[in-house]
C-alpha cells in the first residue's frame, strides 16, 4: 500500500464521509507510519499476521524469537513457503537436481502454510490457495489487519481466461 495514499484519503476525510479505502496486501509494517486513520480499512491478502490457525502460530512465534516484535509479512511468507517447495522438490526426487523430474514432483503437492491451506494446481503449477478479506483494528495499542471474510482455495482465473493458442 502506498503510505501516500492512505494519509491523502485520511487527511482529506473521505472516510467519514463513507467512502471506503480498500487495498491489495497492507503490509503491519507500514500501518503505524499512516497512524489511527488507517483504521477500518480494508485491505485483500493472501496472508496476514492475525491469521488464527495451528501453522501461522508456530511460524509466528519462531519469527518473534528471532526478529522480536516485528511482523511477517506476505513477503515473508512467500519466501517461507518457496523455500519449504524446493526442500520438498529436492526430497521428492532425491537430491537430483533435475527441473522436469523437480516440477512433476510439485505438481498437485498440497501443504498447510501460515497463510492457510496451500496446494499446487496440476494442470497450471499456480498456487491454490485462500484469500482473505481484512480491516484494520487497533488491539493493545497495535495497528493490526484483522481477517473478516476467507474465501477459500481461489484458483488464479488467468489461465482459463487466457487459452493457449496453437
């Protein structure tokens, strides 16, 4: 999210006058920079912090040993589970580095992120997986995005919208 932006749309009170700010991945990171008006905002993630399942726990309290007090962020988690895909691709074929055998070995793989259920779409190699609709809220003083709606194991439309030609 632009910091610019989210200050512009406070500063000029479109909010109060019900007019909603929605944008793609806020990041925990930046919402203190924008301050008390981000809260209510909206925002459409594949990942944020408050999610409530077994895996994002885990990740998170390893993350806080680490890094204290400072957030992940879809980034974070993005990289976490890329990297979890090619120990499972290195497992799956032995430690051949082998693409073809590499990619098959990922195709239909499914696994439980900190974002929530995750698998690899067979046919496409995209990721399957949920997004989730959030608003920011202020808990024991932190600006947080807090999930309201999940819309489960979205397939990336792109493909089928876009055939290939041949």
């Amino acid at each position: 999210m632009s910091i610019g932006m989210a200050r512009g749309f406070a500063e000029r009170g479109w909010g109060k006058e019900g007019i909603g700010y929605i944008g793609g991945g806020n990041n925990e990171r930046d919402l203190p920079a924008i301050g008390d008006a981000v809260i209510g905002d909206a925002s459409v993630s594949d990942y944020v912090p408050a999610l409530d399942n077994p895996t994002n726990k885990a990740f998170r309290a390893a993350f806080a040993k680490k890094y204290g007090a400072d957030l992940p962020t879809f980034a974070t988690v993005a990289a976490y589970d890329g990297v979890g895909l090619i120990f499972h691709m290195l497992k799956a074929t032995g430690g051949e580095r082998d693409g073809d055998k590499m990619m098959a070995a990922v195709k239909g793989y499914a696994w439980q992120s900190p974002r929530g259920p995750a698998r690899i779409d067979p046919k496409t190699r995209e990721t399957i997986q949920n997004i989730y609709i959030s608003k920011v809220a202020k808990i024991d003083g932190q600006l947080l995005q807090m999930p309201v709606a999940t819309y489960p194991d979205l397939v990336d439309p792109w493909h089928d919208l876009h055939p290939p030609t041949q």
